[in-house]
C-alpha cells in the first residue's frame, strides 16, 4: 500500500467529519469490523490493525471510513462468499482506504463491493481474484457494482477480477471489475489489469451473448477515467447452435451515457487488451461484433457526444471467428447513437481480424477507430493523433480524421516516430528519466515509469523500423 497515500486520506476524512466524531479500532475496540460499523455513527473513521478479516460485511445508511492503520497490511478475505454491501450512504459517503479485498464471490452482481443509492470513494485499494458467475439474464461488477451512486476512486488496483457466465438462454456480462449503473463517475491513477467478461451459449436455436466492459462497464452513466492502466483485460464472447448471436463490447471500457452527458477518458493507457467472438451459427452464417478496446454507447442511450484525450493505445487485438460478417475493431469503437471526439492519441501494434461478408445486409467493418453509428449520427473525429504499425485500418469511413493526424510506419522503441529508434529517442527517454505519467511514451513495457526497462528494450529495437 502506499502509506503517503493512506496517511494524507485519513487525515481527509477527519478534516471533513463533524466535530464529535469517534475513531473506533479494530480488533482494539471492537474485535470485528462489522461490530464496529455496528457501534459507529455517521461520520466516524474506523481504523484497523494489520490482519485478515472475513467478508459478509453490511453498511445501511452511516457515512463511515474504514481505513488501514498506517503500517498494517488489511485484507477482506470473502472466502467464496460476498464482501461489502453498501445501501443508502449518504454524503460524505463510504470510504475504503488501503484495504485489500479478495476471493468474494457473487451472483449476480458486485462480489466484493455491492452498492445501491450512496456515495462511495475508494483510495488506495485492492481488488483482486473476485468473481461473479451465472447463467441468463444480467451480471456484472466482478468486484463492484454500483447503481444510482456516486463512485470515486483513485490510487487503486484491480487485478484477476471476472464475471463468467454460461447459458443456452441469454447471458449478458458487464464490468469484469466495475459495472456501474445510472452513476456519477471518476476512476483517477488506477490500475486495471487481467480482469474478464467471458459469456457463451453452448448450444441453442435463438439466443444472444453479450460480453461488455472486461475491465469497467458504465451505462446511463458519466464522468471520467484519468491517468489510468488497462493491460491484457478480455471480453469474449462465444455462441453455438443455429442462430444465437455473439458480441463483445469494450475490452477494457464500456461506457454509456444519456444525450445531455458524457464521459471522458483522458491521460490513459490501453495495452494488450483483447477481444474475441466466436459464433458458430448457421442462420447468420457467424454473424458477431468484436467492437473495441474503448467503446461507447449503450442501447436506447441518444445522441451521447464523449471525448478520448491524450492517451495510448499499443497492441490490442480485436478477433472475430470465423472472420465473416459483423465488427472487428481494435481500439475505440462506438455503437447506437454515440459519437467520440478523439485528440492527442497514439495507436500502435493493434490488429484486427479481416472479415469477409458472406450473408447480404450484415457486411463487414474492420479496424484500429470505428464507428458503427445509426444514419444520421454526427461523425467521429480524430485529431493530432498518431496512427502506427497497425495490422487493421486506422480509422473506419465514419470517422473525420484532420490533417493533423498522421499515419506512419513506426516500431517499439520509435517514439517520435521517425520510422527508426535513434539518438532522438534516446534522447526523450533520458529526459522523461524516473516520470511516471501512465500514458508516456517512453515508458515502452507500460510498466508506469520510465527506467532501465524502457532504455533496454529501445536499445535492443534500435535502427530502422522494419517495413
């Protein structure tokens, strides 16, 4: 945990609770932690001692924070059940501060935290191995699910989170870390990594499978995601039989919101996500979408306009089988009536599976930047952007791309890009020495800073890129 961190939000939430607040600890005051939200009015800090706690923890309308003591280690074991339920928190709202919460286990939705109607703000957490599994209808939030909420959270990790399901009726998965539903949202300085939405039919004449948001899916929602990580996050999507339907929506976001709202994503880093649908049907002749590592929109949702700012895309993958009829793209997507605005961005190293059509009416779309927007949406755009070493389009006829973006043929360890990696590139990496900004180029294993690493791997890539 980061103690700095840690410190400076307990002092914050003392700064901010009323004047005859409590601190209650734990085990020294009150042996359990939920004994002590029992005894806790609103606006107490309950801190606890280093050790392992089980889950099954309820909160009904106290705004309390529950904090690590400032050197102990705390984790919130769920032990195959659930972890934290949350219901009508009211401002200031529930804090987790330096918690560790692990092995919960959910359905359907929310395994480590599920909250309704409250303000929720996560500092310096971990979420790891927590699950949700089901069959038909909808599941989500693999660690949390909020819904009609307030959701902040920063300095945080969430790491091997999944919803799995498996059913011959419908099953729709979303957020393999977070599914947050009609919520006020900011995701600042997190990681996001090796989480997974994964549905399948195994057999059936009518269904659908959908797989949305591997790492976050927010619908009828808006806010922002900021100086954040998403590495190797999946949505697959698989369907058997005569005529179900596969679709994978967002390997690492989805995000919709309503017309007069938006989302942005700014100062970001998407690397090795992936997605795939296989749809091995015979009345569409494989008919499924593969849409996008970033994607926006949300069925019924009008006319949402959201901004993509700044940030990196390097090495996603977009793969649809068998390779007719339907979407494959790479990076950002959207769908229904969504539109995205697309500056300052680099994408490079993605692929995209080539489609054939090969049933009138179902087409083909294929590439890095896409839209699959309804007629008379107004188009996407991309500025002062790069485009580079992309094994797919750069950008689908949807999308204006200005004459400030470039397409160039570029290589790892090419950062400026001038097709080779030379003393010019050298020369970046040195200056940015020990910065950790998430989408920095220069950090090149997207590792969060620029060091050693990054100098070794430009050193073994230098000379001319490849053509």
């Amino acid at each position: 945990m980061h103690r700095t961190l840690l410190l400076c939000a307990q002092s914050l939430a003392c700064a901010v609770t009323p004047l005859n607040a409590a601190e209650l600890r734990v085990p020294g005051d009150h042996p359990t932690i939920q004994s002590a939200i029992d005894a806790a009015s609103s606006g107490d800090l309950i801190i606890i001692g280093a050790g392992t706690y089980p889950g099954g923890i309820s909160i009904s309308g106290k705004a309390v924070t529950l904090a690590a003591d400032s050197d102990a280690t705390v984790t919130i074991d769920g032990g195959g059940s659930w972890g934290i339920s949350a219901t009508g928190i009211p401002a200031p709202g529930l804090r987790l501060v330096g918690l560790a919460v692990t092995r919960c286990a959910a359905s359907p939705r929310g395994a480590a935290l599920n909250a309704e109607s409250s303000v929720i703000e996560i500092v310096d957490c971990d979420f790891s191995d927590n699950h949700v599994t089901g069959g038909a209808d909808v599941h989500g939030g693999g660690a949390v699910f909020a819904s009609t909420s307030s959701v902040r959270i920063s300095d945080s990790r969430f790491i091997g989170n999944s919803v799995v399901l498996v059913s011959n009726g419908y099953p729709f998965g979303f957020g393999g870390a977070l599914m947050l539903d009609s919520c006020d949202v900011a995701v600042d300085r997190s990681v996001f990594q090796g989480n997974l939405v994964s549905t399948s039919v195994p057999g059936a004449s009518w269904a659908e499978a959908r797989a949305q948001g591997g790492a976050i899916s927010a619908r009828w929602s808006s806010g922002s995601v900021r100086d954040s990580r998403f590495v190797a996050n999946r949505a697959d999507s698989s369907v058997t039989g005569f005529g179900p339907l596969a679709s994978a929506h967002g390997f690492a976001l989805s995000l919709g919101s309503p017309s007069s709202q938006r989302f942005e994503v700014v100062g970001c880093r998407f690397s090795e996500n992936s997605g795939l649908t296989t749809s091995n049907n015979a009345y569409y002749q494989g008919a499924g979408t593969s849409n996008a590592t970033v994607a926006f929109g949300y069925e019924s949702e009008q006319q949402a306009s959201h901004v993509v700012r700044d940030c990196m895309f390097d090495g996603n993958r977009a793969i649809k089988a068998p390779q007719t009829n339907g979407a494959a793209i790479a990076d950002i997507g959207c769908l229904w009536h969504a539109r995205v605005d697309v500056t300052g961005c680099r994408f490079a190293g993605s692929f995209a599976s080539p489609l054939t059509e090969t049933l009138s009416g179902f087409g083909q779309w294929s590439g890095s930047v896409r839209a699959l927007n309804n007629p008379g949406v107004p188009n996407s755009t991309i500025a002062a952007s790069v485009f580079c070493a992309l094994d797919c389009l750069a950008a689908g006829s949807e999308i204006i791309t200005s004459d400030t973006s470039e397409h160039e043929q570029c290589c790892a360890g090419d950062i400026d890009p001038s097709r080779a990696v030379d003393g010019a590139d050298l020369g970046l990496v040195l200056a940015r020495w020990g910065e950790a900004s998430v989408a920095d180029p220069c950090d090149l294993n997207a590792d969060g800073v620029v060091d050693g690493a990054d100098l070794a791997e430009l050193l073994e890539s230098w000379g001319p890129c490849p053509r």
